[in-house]
C-alpha cells in the first residue's frame, strides 16, 4: 500500500508540473498566510519555479487588490527577469489566492476570482463544514472555469468528506499539527502520520486527488519527508515569513529568525487572536505562535482585561515590546520556527529547498 500511494503521487506531481507549467518539479509552494503572503512574495516565489499563493488580507475586498497589483507586476518588464513565468492558459495568472471561509464573503471572493483568474484557489476553515466548502467550490468554479480549487484539512475524516463530496477539490492541503497559524486544536496530529493515512485511504477509494504536503517544512529535509509520504508537492509559511517580500514587520521577522526549540517554544491557544481583537474563529482551530509575556501573565492568573492593556500598549510602542519573550502580541509560526535563520529572498527560499531536494534524493 506504501509503495502504490507513493507512485500515486509521482504521477500527480507529472499533472501539476503540467497544470503550472512554469514551475520546477516537485512543486514548492507559498502558503497562502493572511496578510503577509502579498503579490511581491507570490511572483517572486513564481519567477522561481514555485506556485506563491496571496494570503487574505485585512478585509475581503484585499484579494482583489492584490490580485490586480499580480497583473500590474507581471506586465512590468522591471519587476522580474526577461522570461516571466507562462501559465498554461495565457488567461491565468501564475499565482494562487487563498480565502479563509468562516469569515470571508463568497461574493468579494468570485469577483476578484473572475476579474483575474488566479491559476488556483486554497479554501480553509469553514463555519458549515463541508457544505459551505462545496458551495465556494462551485461558485469559483463557475467564476472561473480552469482555475484550480484546493482545500485546506487536518484530519482523515476531513480529508475523506473532502474527496466524497459532491465537489471534490483538485487538490487537498493536508496541514499536520506542526503548523503555524490556525490549525487543529486537539485532533491533529503531525505530518508524519497524517499524509500516508490520508493518501492510503485515498489508494484504497481510488480517488484521484493529488495531496499537499503542510505544517512544520521549513527545508529540503522537510520537502523530501513528504513527498516519501505520498505528497505531489510541499507548501511552506513560516519560511517564508523570513522573506524578503514579506509584508511583515521587522520586529515580527526578527523574531522569527532569533526563535528555536519550537516544541518548548511555540504553542497553541486563542489569546493572541482574542487580545488582538479577532474573536468567532471556529474552536476546532487554534493558532500556534511563540509563546511570550502575554502568555505567562495569562498562565499566572492575570485577567484578560489587564493584559488587553498592557497589549495594546505594547503594540503602540513596537518593536520588543510588541513581539519577542517579553513582548506582548502575536508571533504565529510552527514548530519548525528554529530551522529559520535568515531572512533571504523568497526566490531564493525557493531555489534553495529545490536544490536541497535534488541534492538529497541523490543521496538516498
């Protein structure tokens, strides 16, 4: 069973080589992080050989901002190198654009799908379940005809209701519990387990789906795990958030690069969503970020209105205060936060994680 999921992915790796032709086998992908993943990050991940997903931003009426700001770049001979990258229809843009469901709006999404046709979407985190994934589904689809659908799980049972669906993803993102940002609360389990059960479960349906390996890739290391594992392609954000191209705050990006020993170091918990003033996200989905000064007051008993204040004193003041051990605001990143080193470009990221891939495959 190892062996045919594992051949199974070869062969949908050969169908998003041809689905994204501009981009280098296995396909290395930028993972839709809300506000940070924006279009400078997205076609500099592209001229690289990769898929760069724009992230949702502030509001719904973000995406198509950025999507237009894609075009713009992609036109402008300054932003890039003499051979932009070419997808298959000259209709498509070489970049994908990721909406999170439960609080996104439907109607924002299929018109800035159908204004600029992204060659994929990434779906995550519906209120309904799968019904309200299926209606988004559908609704791009038909905004869009050619564009890709990917949906975001965690779990066999997602993945399973994904695939049995009246409108099946093109590919399914399966997210292990590693990840940074919003995933699994309490039933996630890491990469390593996740991906084989999924793709054996997938082999045994005879469903055609190819997978996307998430949560904890920060490297070629990571990548070459996952495709053993049976996935067509990687994605990657915390990575990424020690870009270039990130729209990050340098205190944030800094704080990346200093963090290690993400197992004694980051965790999960809606503190740092509810002190920024985000409340509604679905329970099943917790965000994993570095734990700091917010977290231990909490920890010791101190109120939620206290450490709203000192909060959004911290923030006004930036910088340490703001984000860091005794900083007081959200850092999201994943457990593999301590492979992140430097800040590079995203192209760069991209070029390096393929190398190192080749590079070990060769050894193996």
């Amino acid at each position: 069973m190892a062996f045919q999921a594992v051949c199974r992915a070869v062969e949908h790796r050969a169908r998003l080589s041809n689905l994204f032709p501009w981009t280098s086998a296995p396909l290395v992908i930028g993972a839709p992080m809300r506000v940070f993943s924006g279009p400078a990050m997205a076609v500099a991940i592209a001229y690289a050989g990769g898929l760069g997903f724009i992230g949702p931003g502030e509001t719904p009426a973000t995406s198509e901002v950025d999507l237009a700001e894609v075009s713009k770049m992609l036109s402008n001979p300054q932003t890039g190198p003499s051979n932009p990258p070419t997808p298959l229809s000259r209709d498509l843009l070489p970049v994908g654009v990721g909406f999170q469901v439960w609080n996104g709006s439907l109607p924002s999404a299929v018109a800035a799908v159908k204004a600029h046709r992204p060659c994929a979407v990434w779906l995550f985190a519906p209120r309904d379940g799968q019904p309200q994934l299926d209606e988004w589904t559908c609704e791009l689809r038909k905004a869009s005809p050619g564009t890709q659908v990917w949906v975001q799980v965690g779990t066999l049972t997602e993945a399973l209701a994904a695939a049995r669906s009246s409108s099946p993803p093109d590919a399914l993102v399966l997210q292990g519990a590693e990840a940074g940002g919003h995933g699994r609360t309490s039933d996630g389990v890491g990469i390593i387990s996740l991906l084989p059960e999924v793709a054996d479960a997938l082999s045994e349906a005879n469903t055609d789906i190819p997978l996307i390996g998430a949560g904890g890739i920060a490297d070629g290391r990571g990548a070459v795990a996952a495709l053993g594992l049976g996935a067509a392609g990687v994605a990657m954000g915390t990575r990424f958030l020690a870009s270039k191209e990130a729209r990050i705050n340098p205190a944030y990006q800094a704080e990346v690069v200093r963090a290690t020993d993400g197992a004694a170091n980051t965790g999960r918990t809606h503190l740092y969503n509810h002190l920024r003033g985000t409340f509604g996200w679905p329970q099943q989905w917790t965000p994993r970020g570095l734990l700091n000064q917010s977290w231990a007051d909490q920890e010791a008993g101190v109120s939620f209105d206290e450490l709203k204040e000192k909060h959004d004193a911290a923030v006004k003041q930036g910088g340490t205060a703001a984000w860091g051990p005794e900083g007081r605001t959200a850092t999201y990143a994943s457990a593999s936060v301590g492979l992140v080193r430097s800040v590079d470009g995203a192209g760069d990221i991209v070029r390096q994680v393929l190398t190192e891939i080749h590079d070990i495959k060769r050894l193996l």
